[in-house]
C-alpha cells in the first residue's frame, strides 16, 4: 500500500468517526431510555429530527441568533421526551413488549408526519458555526465541519458522563433503571426518573440532530439512516451499555465508511442490519453489555 | 409510634393480609414470626407504601401514612431493608450509601451520618469504590441496613437480616441491630430464625395465614408451649 492510500484511509476514518459520533449519541439515547424502561424507541430518530426542524425554524423564520436558539430547542427537547413518558408511555409500561413497540412506531409516524406538514419534504440547508473549510494536520486533510462535530460529540459525552457519575441526581437516574423496588424504597421518585430519562434522551437526540443536519440536510426522513446505524451501534456496545453505545456507534461509522471507500457505496446500506444480525447470532449481550435479565 | 388497624392486602386476587393490627412502641425493637408466606415481607410492604392495602389503616406517629408514596414515607422517617438486600448492584458502595439520604433536604449533614454508618460497619468504608454486586452477602446486608440508616429513619424495617448468612456474620449484623436501637432507632423486625428474635426483641407478634395469630412480651412468647414447638424446634 503506498503511503497515498494510506493517507486516503486515515481520512477516512476521520470522517467515519465524525459519521460515528453522531450515531453514538443517538445511540446512547437508545440506550438510556432502554436501560431505564426496557423500551426500545424507535421514534428517538424522529424525535431528533423534529426537534432539529425547532431550531431551524427559530433560526431562519425567527433569526434567533445560533446560541440561544440551540439553548431553547434543547429546552423544547427536554419537555417533549419528559411529556411522552408521562402521557403516552407510562400508561402502556406494563403493556407487552410489542404493544410497547407499536406505541414508539406511532410516535415515528406522528413526528415524521406532522414534521412533512409544517416543513415539507424538500431538503432544507442548516446553518452550522463550522462552515465546510479543511484543515491539514500530520498530512491529512481533514474537514473542520467533521471536527466540530466529532468534539461536540466528544464533549456531550464527558458532560453526560459527570452528569451519571457525579451529582446526586444522575446517580439515582441510574440507581432506578437498575432496581425500581430500591429506588422507591430510599425515597426516589421512580416516575419522574423516568422523565427525566426521556427528557435527557430527547435532549441528547436533538444534538445529534442538528450535528448532523449541516451534513446531510433538513428534511423528515433524514433520520431514518442515522437511526439505523445508531441502533446497530447500540447493539453492537450492547443495550445496557452507555460505554458500548458510544464505542459501538464510533465503529459502526468507521466501518461504514471504509466499506464505502474500500468497496462499494452501494453495500453502506445493507451494514447496518448485516451488524445487528452478526452481534445477535454471536455475542447477543454485545460488546460492552452485560447478559440481559428481565427486570422484575 | 406506629400502629396498624386491621389492614388487609392482596397481590391480585391471592388475601396475604386479613386484619392485621399491631403496635410499635417507640424505642423498641419488635419482631414478626411466621412460617414463610404468613404475611410478614407483606405487611412490611405495606407500611413502606411499596403494596396499597386493600382495608384497614397504618398510623405513623399519629400520622395516617397507607395512602402516601413510598418516597413520602421514607421522608417521614420509616426506613425499609427490604428480602434479599436489594443493594444497587452496578453502583459504588458510597454511590448506595449517598443514594440511601436521598430523600433528605439537609444535605450539610450527609457526611457525619456516612461517617456513622462507617463506625458501625468499617468494612463498608474499605470497599467504597467497589461496586454493590462484588460484596458478600454479609457485606450486602450491612450496605442494605447502612444505605436505610442514610435516611436518618425514626423507624427502622429490617426483614431478614439473616437470610442465607454465616452464623458469625448473623451474629455481628444483630450486635449492630442492637446498638442501633440503643442509639434511638425503633426497629420492626421480620425473622425466620425466631430464636433469634426473641433474644432481641421486646415484644413479638406471631402471624399466620396473613392474620396475627399471637402476641405477647418476648420473654413470655419463649416459653410459649406452641411457639415452641412451631417455630423454635424445641
């Protein structure tokens, strides 16, 4: 291999990690919310994409200036995942897991839907800080839009990961997707943890959406993909584990662009689902997680 | 300090409680006895709001608590080690002890009550990084009572504290039990091991098929010719 082509790979890896980031952050979001309420949501992509549209429209429609336009839609986040645990999943928690699945593909539908209303479905440019200039470092070229978003990424993560590990608050978040009965039994609200769990999901979605919106345009199904590969990073890490989603989404996004380099772009596709299937038939728990065991 | 009024539950359609009523003077420890599956995890699970009754009343220092939540009692000051320790497997030790105060609006005070829950079990501040799960059972069960101390509980539930350990070990978590009450804290205790209990309680109540079936000073329950024979093999 002559040392261009090597070069060629390490960018594309670059922009793979940059790709994975964003899927990793929606995969954690996946996970948070499985972790704590055995829901998989398959509206989070949609969600992330409605919430993406918020800011949109309070930018271009409003001029809202970037930063606290981003400040409120992450507000508008919040309240939205913790009203649709409180109104439309707590009352089907005990549901069986496919009424359970049936809700969050309604929630997809409704967002993707009204989203096609109000917006339409032509592709709309988001604006980003970052616009699409390249820096050169160690040889490479790299695009600062892939950098900005890979730090961003990088940055929601470590925040995240004090937010779990350090206040009371994100402890017993985690204390109650662990073990309800206890959680209840020290004096935590279980039902608001709950919330705020999707609230904090919701919130973590509408990041990557708008990390990716300058990449891959405005438009309702423009999650669609990125869901895709965000739940194949999550099985990947396995589903219990915040760690395994990011490492999981990093290399979903990493693979996925070399096998679009390497040998055809056609196959990106069908990577996502040849993914899922491989860590299923092999290590089921994932890469990260631990055996699953019913909560009772 | 608390009082139960004929209280009955039901896990669905299954009766565990039919009129259950008893008393728990302040101050003292009380012990419930009972074959498994007479009652005694349940009426526990009443008084920490974990189960709704289904009839009757619970008072806690004259107080009616059986319509509260569960996180409302705890506040109140009732503290429940519930069967089979229920310690946060995946979290530190002193994530589950920082966890057991909660529900505590003074938060200033949380590190002197960590100290005291050290003092009364040191080896849970040696294995404070280590996460819940790693522990042994005994180790598991002081974490369950130190986290329920955590909540500065006027009232502590304690069921089963013995379940499934090495005597020795039993015999340290009681002399901790002990000085726990001396210092101030009414115990409710649920207990297979009945011999156990009497040595420590006061006051026992005996129940059965989800009714109590006898009560009386501990002393006396001890030389009670059918407590004998059921529950202390003698």
């Amino acid at each position: 291999m002559t040392e261009g082509q090597l070069l060629s790979l390490a960018q594309q890896v670059v922009s793979g990690l940059s790709a994975g980031s964003i899927y990793a952050l929606l995969a954690l979001a996946l996970v948070l919310i499985y972790q704590s309420t055995d829901v998989v949501n398959f509206a989070q992509g949609e969600l992330a994409m409605f919430t993406t549209f918020i800011a949109f429209t309070l930018l271009t429609w409003y001029g809202v200036p970037f930063v606290p336009a981003v400040a409120l839609t992450l507000v508008f986040a919040f309240v939205l995942g913790y009203l649709i645990e409180r109104i439309v999943i707590r009352p089907v928690e005990d549901a069986p897991v496919l009424s359970v699945v049936i809700v969050t593909l309604g929630l997809y539908s409704i967002f993707n839907s009204v989203a096609g209303w109000v917006w339409g479905y032509v592709p709309k440019g988001f604006p980003s800080p970052i616009s699409g200039g390249t820096i050169r470092f160690a040889g490479l070229t790299v695009g600062l839009l892939d950098l900005w978003i890979l730090g961003c990424a990088l940055v929601i993560m470590v925040l995240l990961h004090l937010f779990l590990h350090r206040t009371t608050l994100g402890i017993a978040m985690r204390a109650t997707a662990h073990n309800r009965t206890a959680a209840r039994l020290v004096g935590i609200p279980v039902g608001r943890m709950l919330s705020l769990g999707w609230g904090l999901s919701a919130v973590l979605g509408a990041i990557a959406g708008m990390l990716a919106a300058p990449k891959i345009f405005l438009e309702p199904n423009m999650m669609a993909a990125v869901l895709l590969y965000a739940f194949a990073g999550a099985v990947l890490g396995g589903l219990t584990s915040p760690f395994g989603a990011i490492a999981g989404g990093l290399m979903v996004g990493v693979v996925e662009n070399l096998l679009g380099a390497l040998v055809a772009t056609e196959l990106k596709a069908g990577l996502a689902f040849f993914m899922i299937l491989a860590v299923l038939v092999v290590r089921p728990q994932g890469l990260f997680g631990t055996a699953y065991r019913r909560k009772v | 300090m608390l009082r139960l009024e004929g209280v009955s539950a039901a896990y669905g359609r299954i009766q565990a409680l039919r009129g259950v009523s008893l008393e728990v003077p302040a101050g003292s420890i009380v012990a419930l006895l009972g074959a498994n599956g007479a009652g005694k995890t349940t009426t526990l699970r009443v008084i920490s709001g974990l189960l709704r009754p289904t009839g009757g009343a619970v008072y806690f220092e004259g107080r009616r608590i059986d319509r509260l939540p569960a996180e409302a009692i705890v506040r109140l000051g009732v503290s429940h080690v519930p069967e089979g320790r229920q310690v946060f497997a995946e979290l530190t030790v002193g994530e589950n002890l920082i966890l057991g105060a909660y529900a505590r609006r003074d938060r200033q005070k949380i590190p002197a009550d960590l100290d005291r829950v050290f003092g009364l079990f040191p080896v849970l501040r040696e294995r404070r990084k280590q996460p819940a799960g790693t522990l042994s059972g005994g180790e598991q069960q002081m974490l369950a009572i130190g986290r329920a101390l955590m909540a500065r509980p006027r009232l502590l539930l304690l069921d089963e504290p013995s379940l499934g350990l090495a005597p020795m070990v039993v015999r340290e978590i009681f002399r901790t039990i002990r000085r726990i009450n001396s210092e101030g804290t009414t115990v409710l205790l649920v207990e297979q091991d009945a011999n156990l209990a009497l040595q420590v309680a006061r006051f026992a109540y005996v129940l059965q098929t989800g009714q109590v079936v006898l009560s009386g000073p501990a002393a006396e329950l001890r030389q009670n010719e059918a407590v004998r024979r059921s529950y202390l093999g003698y």
